[in-house]
C-alpha cells in the first residue's frame, strides 16, 4: 500500500507544480506592469515619453522619447531598477520626440 501511495503522490506533486508555474509568472508579470505603471504615474505625461513592455520573470523593456532630460530618465530608470517587484531593467532613449519636453 504504501508503494502505490509513492506512484500516486509523486505524480500528483509535479503536476501540482506544473500547474502553479502559469500562476507563479503572471502574478510575477501582473507586479511587474503595476510597478512600472506606479513609477510613471508619478511623472506627469509619461504615457507621452515611454512606451514599455513587461515580461512573466518581471523583466522591462522600456523606450524614452529620444529627447528626455537625461536627470529625468536617470531618476526614471534608477527607481525601476530598485523596485522590488522588477527583475531587471532594458532602458533606451530611442522613442520619438515629445513635444512636453
């Protein structure tokens, strides 16, 4: 009997864990997105100078308007990277102009 508890339980367990790795990375992707967006609600008119994109490992990529102060796109960049809840960060200033700078 308790052989046949080890084929049933073993199994069982895996496909557990396979179930929950979806779960595990949108919740990870979902905090991601909210810190970005969290971080560029705090600078009015971001939605004008930096498009992103955010991965299920958390992971960033995001683009400045090309003609972003750079003291800006410091600070900007500096707080997603500290941010919990980000893995990693690839930042460029590469977007379009943007008539609020």
């Amino acid at each position: 009997m308790q052989i046949i508890k080890r084929y049933v339980m073993v199994p069982l367990f895996f496909a557990g864990l396979l179930l929950a790795q979806p779960a595990l990375a949108e919740d990870r992707l979902q905090k991601a997105d909210s810190a970005v967006a969290n971080v560029l609600f705090d600078y009015d008119g971001s939605f004008e100078f930096a498009s992103y994109k955010v991965d299920e490992n958390g992971f960033v990529d995001i683009t400045f308007a090309s003609n972003t102060p750079d003291a800006l796109y410091g600070e900007i960049l500096d707080r997603l990277q500290n941010h919990p809840d980000i893995s990693s960060v690839l930042a460029g200033k590469g977007g379009p102009t943007c008539s609020l700078f």
